[in-house]
C-alpha cells in the first residue's frame, strides 16, 4: 500500500509560482509513474503532468511551458513547479501513483490564483 503526502500549496496572484511536493511511502521500491492530476469546482479531475521513473514525461497542453514535473526517485518524491499562474489553473491538485497495478492518490492540496 502506498501512502501520499502533498504539500506547497496556497494563495498566489497570476503570474507568480508555486511548487508542490509530494512524497510516498509504505514501499521501499521505486514507482514506476508519478505525477499531478487537478480538479476544479464543478469540473472533472484532469491529467497535469506525470512523469515516469526512467525520466518520460507527459504534460497536459494547458501548461506546457509553465509547469515542469520532477523527481527524485531515490526518495519516491514528485514536485510541480509552477511558473505563470493562471486564475484557471485554481483547482484542487492531486498526487497520483502507479505502482504494482495500483492507482494511488493524496488527499489534495488547494492552489487558488487570483487576478
């Protein structure tokens, strides 16, 4: 079982940054993908960016050029640097893993950006 830990969210004006971390735990393996998904009031949950364990990455068109997605895969911890808010990336961001056939997810971590 695999446990989530998102943290760095909060409040920022469009054009500033953020950087969400998250970290797993209960497995002393690396992931094989990890990544962001991010769901907005009344919207359904979306793909943000993921990046695999030997470096692929795959990013939602929406932030291409803003967002960058990382790792260290010794620690199992992904992080989001976000550049160039938008008042529409305002969402609930989530951690997500796949690990053994398993879909895992943190408990979310709100990024509100205002204009």
């Amino acid at each position: 079982q695999v446990q989530l830990v998102e943290s760095g969210g909060g409040l920022v004006q469009a054009g500033g940054s953020l950087r969400l971390s998250c970290a797993a735990s209960g497995t002393r393996f690396s992931i094989g993908t990890m990544g962001w998904y991010r769901q907005a009031p009344g919207k359904q949950r979306e793909l943000v960016a993921t990046r695999t364990s030997n470096g692929n990455t795959n990013y939602a068109d929406s932030v291409k050029g803003r967002f960058t997605i990382s790792r260290d895969n010794a620690k199992n911890t992904v992080y989001l640097q976000m550049n160039s808010l938008k008042p529409e990336d305002t969402a609930v961001y989530y951690c997500y893993s796949r690990y053994r056939s398993g879909d895992y997810w943190g408990q979310g971590t709100q990024v509100t950006v205002s204009s």
